[in-house]
C-alpha cells in the first residue's frame, strides 16, 4: 500500500481552500483500485462557511452520486446543511427515499448532484474530514469465517467495528448507536464488517494517511499468514475457433435478458485459470466482496453455459426474497453479469463496452480476493439475503424506473470494411453513435488510430487474405461475443481503363477486392449473423455504376453490379434465418481518400465546371458527404428498415440516369 500525498500536489490544491484539499485526498483514494472501483466509497468534509445574509453556517460536503473519486472535482460535492442531517440521524426510523429527499431538499446549492446514501452517517461521526473505502485486503480478512475476530485482533482499539448492516439510513442509525460506546483516545477509524472501512482526521492529510495506514496494517496481516500472494495452475491453453458457441452463449443471454447484450471476453491469465478451477463454484457461487458490487455482477456467477438453469435459479432467488423488499419490487432480468467458462475464461455482460468493462474490472479483483480469502482460512460472503436487500433496494429500482431511451443499437456488434477512411470511417462513427460495438477492418494500419474508443476493436485487416479475415472475426468475437450487422465497404476504383485496353490482371485484382472478398465476408460472416439477438443485418455498398455505368470503369462496375447480383441472392435465401441485407448505391461523394484535389479540379475541367458545380451536378444540385451515405447504413441497421431486405437505395442527390 502506497502512500501517495505529495506537498507540491497538494499546495496547488490547497489554493482552493479546504474543498480543494478534499478533492485532492479524494482523488488519492479514487487513483488506487484496490481501494475503490468506479464509483465506489465516499468522501466528505465539515465547513463553516457564511450564508447569503452573513450567517455562519454548518455545511457538509458530500461526494455526489454519480461521481467517480478518481476524477471528481468541486462541484462533484454536495453541500448539505450539517445540523439537518445530523438531526435526520436521531429519528427512530426513515425510508431511504424519504432520506434522500430530506437531503436533496437541505442543500445549499441549486443543481448539485444528490448527496451519497452514506451523508448521515458522515454527519454524525465528529472529524472534520472522513474517508471512505472498500479497501481489498480489509475486505479479504473480513470475509473469513471468523473475520471479526481477526479484524478486532489486527486493529485492537484503533478502530470501532461495525457489524453488517444495509447501507442507508438503517446504517447510520447502528453507528450512531455504536460509535459513541466504542470510540476512545486511539481511535482513527472504523470497520464496516463485508462492507468497507473509514478513516477520519482533522485534515485530509491526517484522514488520507489513516486510510493507508490501515489498509497497510490489513495487507501485512495476509502477508504474515501466507495469504498474500497467492498463484493458481496455468490456464488451460486457448482452444481453436471458438466464435460460434461464444455467439451462442450471447444470443442465450440475451434471450433470457429480453434484450441485446454484449459478452465481453477477458484475456487475462489469472481470470482464465480461475474459471478452469474445480473450486471455482464453491467460491464465485457464494456473492460478492461488497454488497455495493452484486448491483453490477449479479449475486454469484453463471459457470459453464446453462443460461436456462441460472435463470430458472435466479427466479427462486427473487421468489424466496421478495417479500423482504420495503416497497413493491419488480425483478430484473434472470441473465448473468459474469460468466466463468473452462474454455471461454471469464466473460463479462453488459448492454454497452463500458458496463461490461465495469463488471469485468470488479470481478478481475474479486478473483484475487476469492484466493486470498481462501489462503487465510476460507472465503465467505454475506447471506443471500443480505445482498437481495441491495440488489432491490429501493433506491436501486427507483433508477430503473427513471430509465432513459436506449439508442436504437445498443448492445450490437457490427463489422465494417475499408474503416479507415471515407464512407468506412463514417459508418463506424454512426453505428457509435447509435450505440453499437464496432470491429473495424482496414489494410492500412492507420485503422487503430482512427478509434480510440474501447467501444471499436481496430485491425489491420487485408480482406482477399482469407486466414486474415477469419483470424479478425475470430478476434472481434472473443472481444464482444458475437456478429449482429457486416458493412461490406472495402472496395477498389482503379483508374480509367476502356475495355479494349483493360488487363487480365487488373479486371481479377478488381473483383478479388469488390467481390470475392465480400463473398468470403458474407459466408463466413452467416453462422454468426444467423445467432444475432435481434436477427442479422447486412449493408452492401454499391455503386451508382450498378443501375447507371458510365466508359472506363468496366471492371469496376461489373463487380459492383455482380456484388449487387449476390446481395439479392442472399436476400433470398438468408430471409429464414432471420438476417435482411440490402444496398446503398452512392455517387460523387468527393470527401473520400479516391478523390485529392488535383483529380477533382481535372474532372471538373473535363465537364467545364467550377469544383464548386462539379460537387452539386445533380438532380437536387446539393454536395453528397461520407456522413449521408454512412448515416443511411447505419439507419438500414436499426428498427426503420426492420421489414426491408433485397432493397438497393441511391445516396447520389438525384441522378437523371438512375430516376
Ligand atoms: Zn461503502
């Protein structure tokens, strides 16, 4: 455990008075994983600062929900007048909504994000900064069968130990019972038995040092017990192809789930060899390292693939628990979060990149506190029960209600071609932008450094390498777990050459590219398109050339006209397995890597026009982008066209010779 205060750091902080230094020891915590992971633990300070008439006044600021440790700033603090909440923490009993809205109702600035469920809590222990974590190694000895024990040897009369209790206001009101009794000369912070740990201090400094301290004097005590280190069998070597039963496995997912959802692969050793462990039910089956963790990962793990049986045992989980839930409780979807496979490893699901990620980051540091916690004697999670309360917890199902409208391909997986420029490039930025994974394919290497996002999967692809193209699906699939929409665009326009003229060589290396390439793409792509959760989707792009060819581009319009020809072949014969593919037959879009502006201002010379006129030669005289064309693809990928398939749509503003 490293301390990682640093005076010059912390001077620029300071400037900004006590809430600066709050949000600099914030950040400390929020920067090391292993004491807290998106989201979790809280922060807060004690402030006296002037009301609007000169009044001194009481304020707690508190971490606002929503806000991440690592990257908060000021304004992620919530400022709660300090007397309310203290006094909140004196009634006999209040429902957690009803303390949430006492405390959103008692800040002192409009617009701040709603104060953390852990305010009166906060409020009610008297040190001017408290921090709060799910420090690993705490939880690791915490989580043993006789976890109190050794807790209270380890700190001795450091710390006060609270034993489990929901978190809200049931919580505060046990401290508020507890923590005057047990608190004495030596006291610099408190440990929430399988929840987390606090420090507190007069400054952040002394409060952050207590944390390390702490964490420190827990991750020695597993050193001294061999309980540390702690190394498994190497993992199972990586069997051959895998795509189809992993597109399977996420296809059965998303059925039981009701709707499409990733199932991002982990290629992480020590996560592979865990899901190859015999041990691995007994351990992953019992719950989570914190209540806070089954919102994301769900009670325990589904091992092997029998989604069916999870989900059967999910619904007597939700049935035998119900009834503890305070107010009426709608279930979530049976579908697991996590999944341990001997030969997939671990998988994490989730309707976006970034939910399955979270999911894989908690559970990736759940797996060593599983191993740890056996080493010293034997992991053990909190009762069933327990974590129902959190799962449905009123709170919790109150922002399921507040849901917002999903955009119209999340959870998808698309595949583009030639996605490192013009229309690829565009297509992938909106099928992004409506929500979907992208694996994106080009020759040139410049492909992985178009898409930073962990949303795209990148790589240098030569589609007429057969070994390549299938290595790239293979890839992509383990990456997301599945095929939902293909984007054929890759595609050659060679430079003019009349049919009298045009070479052997060339008219080959045109079709290998426009359509042999598309017809391997297209084969090998149907298994997995035919397990996609919402029925597959192909988007050919064509050219205005197909129904209107013009001289010197015979090669090129033929394989075109013969990709369009193959395209309505599968129409036919792919309509039963649920997958529609159709057409977009774009013209003149000259903000492509084809046309530089030499090539332009020549072609615009031979038709004796102004670039500018050039651009807009057609029917609706108006400039057709990369952006238009990408956008109808990625629209032929969603709900509008869910009853078109066979079709071919011009994108070339109006062109006499198609109308
Ligand atoms: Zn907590």
């Amino acid at each position: 455990m490293q301390n990682l205060w640093n005076d010059d750091e912390a001077a620029a902080f300071a400037t900004a008075g006590e809430l600066g230094l709050r949000v600099y020891s914030s950040r400390l915590l929020g920067r090391d994983p292993s004491l807290v992971l998106h989201g979790g633990g809280n922060t807060s300070l004690k402030h006296s600062e002037a009301d609007v008439f000169g009044q001194p006044q009481e304020i707690l600021y508190i971490k606002g929900s929503g806000w991440d440790l690592e990257k908060i700033e000021a304004a992620g603090f919530s400022p709660v007048l300090l007397d309310h909440a203290r006094r909140l923490g004196s009634l006999p009993s209040l429902s957690d909504p009803a303390m949430v809205n006492e405390l959103v109702s008692h800040m002192t600035r409009a617009g701040a994000p709603n104060p953390s469920v852990e305010t009166i809590l906060h409020a009610l222990l008297p040190y001017r900064y408290v921090d709060h974590t799910h420090a690993d190694a705490v939880l690791t000895i915490s989580n043993t069968a006789d976890g109190e024990a050794q807790i209270r040897e380890l700190y001795g009369d450091s710390v006060v130990v609270i034993p489990y209790c929901m978190p809200g206001f049931d919580l505060a009101r046990l401290v508020a019972e507890r923590f005057p009794r047990e608190v004495g000369p030596n006291t610099i912070g408190m440990v929430l038995l399988n929840h987390g740990v606090f420090s507190f201090g007069d400054s952040a400094r002394q409060s952050y040092d207590r944390m390390i301290e702490l964490v420190a004097r827990a991750e020695d005590w597993l050193q001294a017990r061999q309980a540390w280190t702690v190394s498994l069998p190497p993992p199972p070597a990586a069997t051959a192809a895998q795509r189809l039963a992993r597109a399977e496995l996420r296809a059965e997912i998303s059925r039981v789930a009701g709707k499409t959802l990733l199932l991002l692969g982990c290629a992480d050793d020590t996560a592979r060899a865990f899901a190859a462990q015999p041990a691995v039910t007994r351990l992953a089956g019992q719950g989570p390292v914190t209540p806070d963790h089954v919102i994301r990962t769900k009670r325990v793990a589904l091992f092997g693939r029998d989604v069916a049986s999870y989900a059967a045992d999910y619904g007597r989980y939700f049935a035998e628990y119900r009834s503890r839930a305070k107010s009426a409780c709608q279930m979530l979807d049976p579908a697991p979060r996590v999944v341990l496979d001997a030969e997939f490893g671990l998988c994490t699901v989730g309707s976006t990149v970034a939910e399955a990620q979270i999911v894989q980051d908690i559970y990736r540091r759940s797996i060593t506190t599983f191993l740890r916690g056996e080493a010293l004697g034997g992991y053990q999670a909190l009762p069933a029960a327990d974590l129902f309360d959190v799962e449905y917890w009123d709170l919790e199902q109150a922002k399921l209600r507040k849901k917002s409208a999903t955009p119209p391909l999340q959870g998808g997986i698309a595949l583009v071609t030639g996605a490192a420029s013009g229309i690829g490039k565009a297509t992938v930025s909106a099928l992004l932008a409506r929500g979907a994974a992208v694996i994106a394919l080009d020759r040139d290497a410049g492909v992985h450094d178009c898409f930073p996002q962990p949303e795209v999967l990148a790589q240098t692809c030569d589609i007429t390498d057969a070994a390549a193209v299938e290595a790239a699906l293979e890839a992509g699939v383990r990456r997301f777990g599945g095929l939902d929409m293909l984007v054929l665009n890759a595609g050659i326009f060679p430079a003019g050459a009349r049919i009298d003229a045009l070479s052997d060589d060339l008219w080959r290396q045109v079709f290998a590219v426009n359509l042999d390439a598309n017809l391997r793409l297209l084969r090998l792509g149907h298994p997995l398109l035919k397990r996609a959760p919402g029925g597959g989707r192909v988007v050919v792009i064509g050219s205005k050339n197909v129904p209107a060819p013009g001289p010197g581009a015979a090669a090129y319009s033929a394989s075109k006209a013969a990709l369009t020809q193959l395209m309505r072949v599968a129409a036919l014969e792919w309509g039963a397995d649920g997958i529609r593919i159709n057409a977009l037959h774009p013209n003149a879009v000259f903000d492509t890597g084809l046309w530089t502006d030499e090539v332009l201002a020549s072609r615009a010379q031979q038709y004796g026009l102004s670039v500018a006129d050039y651009k807009r030669n057609n029917v609706l005289q108006t400039e057709v982008g990369s952006r238009h064309v990408a956008e109808l693809a990625a629209e032929m990928c969603g709900p509008l066209f869910a009853c078109t398939t066979g079709a071919q749509l011009p994108v070339d503003g109006g062109n006499d010779r198609v109308i």
